[in-house]
C-alpha cells in the first residue's frame, strides 16, 4: 500500500532506554524523522507512569534493564493485559538480542517491530513506516471500535481473516476479541480455532480456552489450558487463564499453585502479584499472604492495575498481627488513592472498613461497634456484593477473636451465608474469610447446606408433576433468603417446564425481577476487581463501556 512520506509532526513517542547513550539516539532520530514530542524514560517505573496516564502514538522499549526484575517485554505484556495499552500505539521493542525465541515472543505480545541494536536511522523509520502501513490497512475496523461499533469491527475483521488480506492473522486476532467482549463467545471460539487451524499459535489456542471459560465449558477449558501449557510451559497468560478456570471449577489449591508459577515467571507483574496475595489469603493462609499483599502495595498502589482490596485484607491480616502502625499505613494509603479519585464508591466503601480496623487498633471499641452496625445494615442492599460479604464476615470473625460480639451478629452471619453460599466454592470462600472464628465458619456451612435442601425440596415437586409450585416455592424462599442459587434454580425449572406451568407469565415477571435484584454479577465469587483477562489484545477506545452487553 504506498503511503505519503510519514508527517509525524502531531505525533508524540515515549523512548525507554536505561543506557543515556543508546537512548539519546533513539530520540534524536525520532526528532530527525519530524516527531512532534519525544519523551524519556531511565527506567521501567518511570515509564508505566507515562503509559498509564497518556497516550504516544509511538514507543520504542528497550528489552533489559540491568538490576530490574522486569524486562521491557513484561511491561508492555502487563500493560497490556490492564487494558493501558490502545492497540493504537505503534510499540517497537529495541535490544541486542537477536534470538529466535526473543523475536518469536514479540511476534506473539502483538509488537509491531523488533529493532536489533546496533540500528541505523534508516532501519528505525522502515519500522515505523511499516507500523504506519498496518494501521492504515486496519483503519476501517479500528474506526469501527473508536466508535464503539464493535460487531460491526468484528465482521470487518472476520471478513479480512477470510479474504486472507493484508495483516489477516492481526485482524483475526483483534475480531476474536471484540466477538468476546460482545458475548458471542461460540462465534469466537470458532473464529480462535480457525487460525489454529490456519497456523497454530499459542495466542489463538488461548483465545480457544477463555471463549469456552466464558461460555460456561469450565471442563474443556481447563483441559485446553492444561495441554497448552504442557506444550508452551513459558506461556505465563496461560496461566493466568488456567487459574482462573480452575478458580471457577473450585479446585482453589490448584489455582493457587498456578497463580504462584505465573508470579514466579514475572515477578514484577502487578496483577499476577495481586491474584496470588488474595488467592493466598482465601485459602485461609494468611501467615503466607502477609509479605505478597504488602509487596503488592508496595509495587502496585499509584499504578491503574492496582486493586485497592488489596489493602483492606493487608489490614485485616496486620491487625491480626497486632501490626497497628501497619495497619494506620493502609488508612494513609487510602486516604491517598482517595485524595486522586474522591468519587471512587468502590474504594470509599473499601475505606471504611480499613477506617474500622483502625478503630479497634485504637482501642475505641464503641466507635468499632457502631461502624460495624452501620456495616451491617447494608447487608440485604441490592449493591451488598460478595466482596462486601467475604470482608464484614472478616471483620465480624476478628471482633469474635477479640471478645467483641453484636447481639445481632449470629443473624447477620446467617444472613450473608444464605445470601452468597449457594455453591460450595461461594461456601468455602465466605468460610475461609471468617476462618480466625470457626463458630461462623461452620454457620456459613450451614446456611449452605440449607439452601441446597431448600433447592432439593423445591425440585421434589418437580418430579411429582408440579413444576409451577417449585418455582412459586423456589420463588419464595429466594425472596427470603435473597439468594442467588434459590433464584437461578427457579429461572432454570421455569424455562425448562414452561408448557406445563399454567401461570408461567405471571411467575416470569417475577422471576425476572428477582434475577435483576439479587442475582447479578455481584453475587460471584472474583478475585478483585476484575480487569481484562489475560491472553487478548487491548481494545480500549475513548469510552470503554461496550454498546453491547454480554449475554452471560
């Protein structure tokens, strides 16, 4: 495709170089060339800060950084991964290394240039121009997503891979994505393994695996992540995948040995880091989870990727500790992340009970017993999450450890089981969060196994020939108990004996309003919050909210 000779006089470009000399060539080649502005930086941290705050047109990275942990490539892959990165960037990688593997791993992150030191200027705009010409080629889809007509992209880009047209195996790559980010998952998985079939890569295989993660095919995506990383054992978003379907099937021991081979492979990974600390404290080991969370804010707390609930299980864990200075040092790092986003609700409701266990820390165990109510009070609104959950039974399971109880606080733990442990990974979680005081461990379990006789009594009339009456009794326990799985059962045993339930209009309407209510997303077990899963491309645009919603 012949291009106009490049204006780059309204472009900007970020250069990180931890050698001054190899980096004050970079940038003076890039100022030769015509670049608007060029900016600089020694060193990895620097330079997440500018990538997660502004938008180049162009980055060039070196690969190794001496003393640093992180290398070039992992923080564009971690970038990335957080969604900081717009496909957009033209992303060159510069280092010495002329390795096959290396370059191999490029072509994979999605770069669009690998540049071996030493270059010539001439070699750095041939780079450039032909980033140039692959986002000239692709203009019509990345217009499409800029204004987030994303179906409308993905058939672009389906019709590219199809057509076999210029930059086919990219555009098969962003469409999977956009066809993921629509919930139209069969289509993308179909679209995944045509380019496996096409030429096999350990991305498109992936993409398999989370198009059936997303699809509900727990089981095949965890044998596919298995067989992908026998295959490619280097692979670290594979990891990141597999732990999560493991996460999703229960086996939370297998998903913690995961999360720890991932942060192993990319020590420097805020995100991986984090799974692993609130894995960690999960599984109830919280000895162990103490220095990954504090490493984690420590790494993690001015960067975008950071997750503030990483804070607030540290507190908990320092309070246990009898920690108190490090228990104030999280109230300050709040009242930081506060300071730069005072409308952030998440992190206020977060705050506050950090602002709790500081009160206890204190000793004004009045002030702490009237937050904790106002906690408490919380627990049947429609914005009660699990994650809301899983920290009011810490917190209630520490005031226990220290001999201070509510009157009413046997209801409300009773309250939260029935509510959120409708399954048994959602049991064992909300068991294991209350684990320092057993007595609401074992309420949780309860509560658990009565839902599922609730459940087993409901589906009984089913099999003797009423199905309306289950779902009207499905309906009213759910009602009671707010939970999801009574809820869920009912829409399942409506849609399935429609033809055969007299008032299935009526007992719909209410159905629906009750899944509205009391069984959205907040209701699942996740590991924070959840961010763009690992092994796609960033698809970000001016606005990031999908026209679509996915149809879960």
């Amino acid at each position: 495709m012949a291009l106009e000779p490049d204006d780059l006089s309204t472009s900007s470009a970020l250069v990180v170089d931890g050698n001054p000399t190899s980096r004050g060539i970079l940038v003076s080649q890039l100022r030769d060339f015509g670049m608007g502005t060029v900016v600089q930086a020694s060193r990895l941290a620097d330079a997440r800060r500018q990538l997660e705050y502004r938008k180049f047109d162009v980055v060039l990275c070196e690969l190794h950084f001496q003393g640093d942990t992180m290398s070039g490539q992992d923080l564009i892959d971690d970038l990335r991964r957080n969604q900081l990165l717009p496909f957009s960037t033209v992303l060159i990688m510069v280092t010495g290394e002329a390795t096959y593997a290396k370059v191999a791993e490029a072509a994979e992150s999605a770069l669009d240039g690998y540049l071996l030191k030493p270059h010539r200027a001439s070699q750095l705009a041939e780079r450039l121009h032909q980033a140039r010409i692959r986002k000239t080629s692709l203009q019509d889809i990345f217009t499409a997503i800029e204004a987030q007509e994303f179906e409308v992209a993905a058939q672009r880009c389906v019709q590219r891979f199809e057509s076999r047209g210029l930059f086919w195996l990219y555009a098969a790559r962003v469409g999977a994505e956009l066809l993921l980010r629509t919930g139209q998952f069969d289509q993308a998985q179909k679209l995944y393994q045509a380019v496996v079939q096409a030429k096999t890569l350990p991305w498109a295989k992936l993409g398999v695996a989370r198009a059936q993660l997303d699809s509900g095919e727990t089981v095949k995506a965890v044998s596919t992540l298995e067989n992908l990383v026998h295959e490619d054992p280097d692979y670290a978003d594979a990891y990141d995948v597999l732990g999560r379907a493991q996460f999703a099937q229960g086996n939370l021991d297998a998903a913690l040995q995961t999360y720890q081979l991932a942060s192993q492979m990319t020590p420097a990974s805020i995100s991986r880091l984090q799974n692993l600390a609130l894995m960690t404290f999960f599984m109830g080991e919280r000895k162990a989870a103490e220095p990954i969370l504090d490493r984690t804010v420590r790494l993690g707390l001015d960067s975008k990727m950071f997750d503030c609930q990483t804070i607030v299980l540290l507190a908990f864990v320092r309070l246990e500790n009898g920690d108190y200075k490090g228990l104030q040092r999280c109230a300050d790092d709040f009242a930081r992340l506060l300071e730069r986003n005072p409308d952030a609700t998440r992190a206020k409701r977060l705050s506050e009970i950090v602002q709790t266990l500081a009160l206890i820390s204190r000793g004004d165990f009045g002030g702490a017993l009237d937050a904790v109510r106002t906690h408490c009070q919380r627990i049947r609104d429609l914005d009660f999450d699990f994650e809301s959950a899983c920290n009011l039974l810490t917190l209630l399971a520490l005031l226990a450890q220290k001999a201070i109880q509510l009157d009413e606080v046997m209801a409300v733990v009773d309250t939260l089981g029935l509510r959120f442990g409708g399954t048994r990974l959602q049991s064992e979680l909300l068991a294991n969060a209350a684990s320092v005081h057993p007595p609401y461990a074992e309420q949780v379990r309860g509560a658990n196994a009565r839902v599922l006789k609730l459940a087993e009594v409901a589906m009984a009339q089913t099999l003797a020939g009423d199905p309306g009456a289950a779902v009207m009794e499905l309906l009213a326990q759910g009602q009671q108990t707010l939970s999801s799985k009574l809820i869920e059962t009912a829409y399942l045993v409506l849609n399935r004996y429609r033809a055969q339930i007299a008032q299935a209009d009526t007992l719909e309407t209410q159905v629906r309003m009750l899944r509205e209510r009391f069984n959205s997303n907040g209701s699942r077990p996740t590991l924070g919050e959840q961010k763009r899963q690992a092994g796609g491309l960033s698809l970000r645009s001016d606005i990031s909210t999908p026209t679509t919603t996915p149809a879960r």
